[in-house]
C-alpha cells in the first residue's frame, strides 16, 4: 500500500467521519449483538472493476476507531483489481471492524470511483498528448483525498485552492473591464513563482492574451474547430487547456485538436462510486 497524504491530511477527516456516525452513543447494534471478547477477520472485495484509491484513509478508519486493529493491504493505490480480488485484510476485535467499517468503505468506494473514472478518460485520450485534469468542483473538506484520487487514476491536479495560482475567469474579465485590464492587475499583483492563467471563449480574446502574455490560456465551450484553431494561434507560446461539458464521448476527439489538458469536472463531482464489500469471518 503506498500514499502520497500525509497522515495529517487523513485523519483529521476520518476522525470527523467516525464521530459523524458513532453519534451520541455510539454502536448500539454492535454493542448489544457482539461480545465485547469477540475478534474477527474481514476481506475488503472488490464488487466492480476498476483503480484503487484511498487504502491509507480505510486503514486510517479502522486504526483510529481501534489500534489493535491489524489491515493488512493487498492491493496498491492506483492498481487495477477485478471483481473478486481482495483490496485488504482487517483482523482484530469484531466490534470495531463492523463499527468502523461503513466509513472505511465509504473512503475507499468514493475515492476508488474517482480514480477509476480518471483512468477511463485518461485512456481515451492516451493516443495524443492531451493530459487529463481535474477542477475545484469537490467535496468540501475532502479536496486533497479526492485530487489524490485523480493522481492514482493517471490523470494531473489542476490548483488546489483559490491561494494557490491566478485563474482569471469570464466573471474577473467582466468586473476587470476586459482581458487585458485584468492580465495586466494579476500580474503587478501576485509574486514572481505564482503562474498566472485566464479563461477566453473566442479567438479574439484568445489574441488579445496572446499579445499581452500569461503562462497558460483555458480554452472555455469552445467547438472542435474553435479548438483547432486556438491551439494554432498559440503555437506552444503557452500551455493550453481546454474545458467545458467534456465528456467520455467527446473527450478524444477534444485531445485530437492539439491542447495540452483538458479538465474535466465530472472526475470529483459526478464519478460512480466504486463497490466494495466487507466479508466478515469470526476468529
């Protein structure tokens, strides 16, 4: 099993998540059912095909609801599993592998649904150059496990927060007074490492950008032709980034024109979440 988060990243949340279903008195089921002597052993089994994503966090539930809890991996985070195979081993005291293990499979559903459907349009577009990226559109709280899940799934982070790079959007151009007015504030403004991007939705701005310079351009609902058309206006000048209502059906026919990403919300904001199942056997 390997991780790129910090424990800190992870904990924190799953902890909240425990708490979230312990509620005001905890377990009853398990509590009233389960002898308090009782020790199990449980195989996490992939229901669906596909990546998994976020071991560390489903260890982290289990763990953090009992260390004596042993979860043994048998699959890495970005690894592809078929229906049958066992992602993990849970062994230890029963009543906490079944108090902990609705939030655990939870996680790992979630995030291993998001590094599936990452690696279905990053195979789509794997004859061209295109990179596939993900946006801000996550759940709240869980950005950094959900774009961790993206990475698994082979595709790339876009920024993570409103801190972290300048993305000049239509709604800045507007109150800005244009492309220019608003390129030219953003860079008086921020410091020397931060890069600086704008979105335009026409060629003519796209010229306007062009003449006045920024690192990367995003490419907004623009037409296959349209798509054509900037990527050779900009003849690698800056990177370009193409987005807007991207689909599995149009996605590789969007990397064919030329641009170098293209992002794609659909990745954290609507992925199936992937099935995993939790088989219990008592020691």
């Amino acid at each position: 099993m390997r991780s790129d988060l910090p424990p800190i990243l992870i904990e924190e949340t799953v902890r909240a998540a425990l708490a979230e279903d312990l509620g005001r008195a905890g377990d009853i089921t398990t509590q009233a059912t389960i002898p308090r002597s009782a020790r199990a052993r449980a195989a996490m089994i992939a229901r669906d095909p596909g990546v998994v994503a976020g071991l560390a966090v489903a260890r982290a539930a289990f763990t953090l609801m009992n260390r004596e809890i042993m979860f043994e991996a048998e699959a890495v985070d970005g690894a592809h599993i078929a229906p049958g195979e066992v992602a993990a081993i849970v062994s230890g005291p029963a009543r906490s592998i079944l108090t902990a293990e609705r939030v655990a499979l939870n996680f790992l559903g979630q995030l291993s649904g998001i590094a599936s459907l990452t690696a279905r349009y990053v195979s789509a577009v794997a004859e061209t150059s295109a990179r596939i990226c993900d946006t801000r559109k996550t759940t709240p709280l869980l950005r950094a496990m959900e774009k961790y899940a993206v990475r698994c799934g082979g595709g790339v982070n876009h920024r993570f927060g409103l801190d972290d790079a300048v993305l000049i959007k239509d709604n800045h151009i507007t109150v800005a007074g244009g492309v220019v007015p608003a390129l030219r504030a953003a860079k008086a403004r921020v410091g020397h490492l931060v890069k600086i991007e704008i979105e335009v939705d026409t060629l003519d701005q796209l010229r306007e950008v062009l003449d006045e310079g920024a690192d990367a351009v995003l490419l907004d609902n623009m037409t296959l032709d349209e798509l054509r058309g900037a990527v050779a206006l900009i003849g690698g000048r800056m990177i370009c980034e193409a987005s807007g209502g991207v689909t599995l059906a149009t996605v590789a026919e969007i990397a064919k024109t030329g641009v170098d990403l293209i992002s794609v919300g659909a990745l954290t904001h609507s992925p199936p979440v992937f099935d995993f199942g939790l088989d219990m056997e008592i020691k």
